[in-house]
C-alpha cells in the first residue's frame, strides 16, 4: 500500500502560514518517481478489487452477503439467523445506514482514487522515469480498473459519482451522475483500456488486465445497458455482439473452455484457459499473506463451514429439469459442480462423495436427519473444507463460458439464433456433457439462455443482476417466497447515509 502524508500547516502567527512537508517521507506529488513507484501504485489499485480491503464487512461477508442472499435461489444458512445486518439484506429491510452498503460503496470508490491517481501521476512520467512500453501498460491497467470501480458501483447503486479525476477540494463533494452519463464513462473506459492492453498474460502477470478482460467486460457493459431501460440504445445487443466476437470469433486471448468444470472453483486449476479475469490468492507463508475463508461461509456445517448460505430446493429443480440426458447417464453434470444434496449421486459409497463421505452420514452425524430437503452450494469449496484454515483458493471474476453466453444472448437478441444455438451447445457439450439444443425459434432460444446462465454461473454473483435486466425480478421474488421484495424500492441499494451527510451536492 502506498503511503501519502498531507502537507502540514503550521501556524507562525496571525498573518502569514508556513508550509512545510517533511524531508523523509513521500508526498502525493514525490511519490511518482520511477516504474516500481508505477507499479506499486498500481498494486494499491488493483488491491480494492472486489472490496478485499475489508476483509470481513467486504470481501468475506458484505460482498457475499449483498451479491449472494439477493438471488432468488439463495438461502440464509443455519448461522445466518444470528446476524441480523445479514438478514436485512435477505429480507430487503436494509435501510442506508446499513454496514455492508457503506462499505461496498466506500471500498470501490477507493479504488477509483487509487486508479485515477495511477492515470494521472504514471501519465506525467518522462520516458527517463518509466519505458514507454510500461507506462502504457500500467495506464491501460489502471484505466480497466477505473472502469471496473464504476462498472460495479453502477450494477449495485442506482446512481453513483464519475470519478475520472483525482479528488481536490473543489471536487470532494460532487453531485451524483445520471445512469446513461455513467455508461458512456464506463463504455469509454474499457475501450480504452482494450486499446492498450496485450491480449493476454504470462505467467508472471496473472490476475492483471488483458485485452481479453477489457473487451469481456466492454461486452458485459453493453449487455447490461441493454436492458437498463434508463439508458438502453437500439444498438446496444448489437455493441455487445461486436464486442465478443474479437474474442471468440477473432481469438483475442485465446481462451478456450476446460472440461472439467468442478476444477474451476475448488483451486485444483487456477487460471486455465478458460479465466479471464481471476483474483489471486494464496496461502500465508513466511513472505506474505493473502488468502481467503470464503469457502468457510460458503461450506455447510456437515462439511466444516460456517454455515452462512443455503440455496433452495428450486434451484435443483431448475437444474435437474432436462432429466437426466447427460452422455455419462446423469443430470447437466454442472449441477454436482454447483450444490451438493440429498441425491444418489452424494449417497455413492465408492465414488462421488463430500470429503470422503456419503450425504446421508454427513447430515445424520451433524443434523441427526437426512436433511432431505436442504442444498448446499459447492462451488468455491476446496476438496476439504475441515481444517483448512484460510486457503488460496482464487475466485473466477470472468469466464469464457460467460462471454459464450452473453455473445449468444447477443446474437439471438439481434436475430442470428443459429449461431447462438452453436454456442450454448459448446458450453452445454463441454461443461454439462448435454446433448445440442432441439429448440430454434427466437423466444426459445431466450428462455434457453435463462436456463443456461442458471447451470452455469450459479453463485458466481451474476443471478439478481441477469434478474433485473430481463425484467424478472418481481416475479422471481414473488415466486421464491420474498415477500418483502419491490423491484422499484430494491432493484438497487441507496446511496450511503455517510456519503449524504459528507457531501453537500447530495440530498
């Protein structure tokens, strides 16, 4: 982390101030004097990323907490009942004073200043100070990410402040920015940063931006705008569709899909060539220390977890609906890559088992029951959950099976449903082992996609946002059982009471 000391006034007499700044210690303005202080600044940068600052109202339960229990296929596990400011957000009773929205909010506007202060001081190096080739890395880096910041404050709040700038006096307080004013800030962004960027990464960058990220999330952008009747465009699906065609069609990046879906989540297989933008953790050693307990708030009790989060019975129906057609004579095979349950598949004594054990034993000696109507999401697990402390399992921010989804979403939107058909099929063949699709038409297709998103980025906070953009949150809720759920009261959260009372262009 970088660290800045203000200048400091002191006071001589009632006429004249001096200003004096400390000889040893770095400033804002002497910071920025070579390519480590770019790079460190630019550490300080991609730090903020998901809220991983706070590591507990945060990364490890407000991120979760919010982007988790909102979706209509979630839960409050067995521990949750004991957090009330975690059950406000399960039951949409938060107000804006709540922990978690202040912290979301805050954490990704750190990042902004961060990410500003990299584009702005790295901009002002000489070619003496910083190659050329690196500062238009580091800037194009730093430029992903200010979009980044944006891009998931706009996902979450309704409205949010443009920072594109580092904050002075002047600009402290500012007043919040129309949606669309937001998006055409956000959509520049990623462009430019797509400009900049090498497709991809070595093994010496993993987890920085590429071009494959920036275009990833370029595409998401439009798609999301899409269907933000605020700020939408007739030509918005099309956008998208451009977008991920440099990747999939063009091969920018790449990418390609791994076959083995549980190893993308449970740390066996990090940064395959199916990620394209993946947080890098990793366990505590005598160097650093940088993990995570996700899984813990992920995990059941039965498997060492704490408990935190349950999904519901409908989210195994919606899975297991196609029947069992997969070539191996299963279900979708991403259903086991997803939630755990009472089923033959868990009950197997010689194969297919939760850390060594069948469901049935793992329930009966932690519940004194079957637990026949409980599920339990499996993803972000590492094989073994007991005793495994804080690990360096990495989380998957961006797949190339999203960007196959959204591009097919893309094409069917603008007509081209054969296509899109061929892409929902390679990620059904490879991920799910399912036949090809017998539907065709244009509105099948659609619900298909639904369907799709469903199979294959559960619990990867991407349910609630598909939910509003398709206009289906109210009937989701409504169909779960959230009664206390509004689509116009709860699409998106407040602004932070903090944020109200610090800034005067705010009421």
């Amino acid at each position: 982390m970088i660290a800045f000391t203000m200048l400091a006034l002191v006071s001589c007499n009632d006429d004249e101030f001096l200003e004096q700044s400390s000889p040893d210690q770095l400033t804002s303005e002497s910071f920025w004097r070579n390519a480590e202080d770019a790079r460190s600044g630019l550490t300080a940068a991609y730090a903020e990323l998901e809220s991983r600052s706070n590591f507990w109202d945060g990364w490890q339960e407000g991120r979760p907490v919010v982007e988790y229990f909102r979706s209509d296929y979630a839960m409050p596990g067995p521990d949750a009942t004991n957090y009330g400011h975690w059950m406000s957000i399960f039951n949409f009773t938060y107000t804006n004073g709540h922990t978690f929205v202040d912290v979301l909010w805050t954490t990704n506007y750190k990042g902004l200043n961060f990410a500003n202060q990299v584009i702005s001081k790295v901009g002002a190096m000489t070619s003496e100070q910083i190659s050329d080739a690196e500062k238009k890395q580091i800037i194009g880096e730093a430029t992903f990410l200010r979009a980044y910041y944006h891009f998931k404050l706009l996902t979450l709040f309704e409205q949010i402040i443009l920072r594109t700038d580092i904050i002075s006096q002047e600009t402290l307080d500012k007043e919040l920015a129309g949606r669309p004013e937001s998006w055409t800030a956000i959509i520049n962004d990623f462009k430019t940063a797509a400009e900049m960027l090498p497709p991809t990464n070595n093994a010496e960058n993993l987890g920085r931006a590429s071009k494959g990220a920036a275009l990833a999330y370029l595409g998401k952008a439009y798609l999301y705008k899409a269907g933000d009747s605020s700020s939408s465009e007739s030509s918005d699906f099309e956008n998208a569709a451009d977008t991920f065609k440099q990747i999939v069609d063009d091969g920018v990046g790449n990418y390609s899909l791994e076959p083995n879906f549980l190893s993308l989540f449970n740390g066996e297989n990090e940064n395959n060539s199916e990620s394209i933008f993946e947080l890098q953790f990793k366990s505590g050693d005598a160097t650093s220390w940088n993990a995570t307990a996700l899984h813990f708030f992920v995990g059941d009790w039965s498997v060492g977890g704490w408990g935190g989060i349950e999904a519901s019975m409908a989210a195994v129906n919606e899975m297991k609906k196609e029947g069992m057609i997969a070539t191996n004579g299963l279900y979708d095979n991403r259903l086991y890559g997803s939630l755990y349950f009472k089923d033959s598949f868990y009950n197997d004594t010689n194969t297919n088992q939760m850390q060594g054990y069948t469901w049935d034993v793992l329930m009966n000696d932690t519940y004194g029951d079957t637990h026949d109507n409980h599920v339990y999401f499996r993803k972000w697990l590492p094989n073994y959950v007991w005793n495994n402390g804080y690990v360096g399992v990495n989380v998957v921010l961006m797949r190339y099976a999203d960007v196959l989804l959204m591009y097919a979403e893309a094409l069917n939107e603008n007509g081209n449903t054969l296509k899109a058909i061929d892409l929902i099929n390679q990620v059904r063949n490879t991920h799910g082992l399912m036949p090809n699709l017998t539907v065709s038409s244009q509105s099948d297709v659609k619900a298909q996609i639904i369907h799709e998103r469903t199979m294959e980025l559960t619990l990867e906070s991407t349910r609630f946002f598909d939910l509003r953009r398709w206009g289906m949150l109210d009937q989701a809720m409504q169909a779960a059982g959230r009664i206390g759920f509004s689509a116009p009261e709860h699409s998106y959260l407040p602004v932070p009471l903090s944020e109200i009372q610090a800034n005067s262009k705010i009421d």
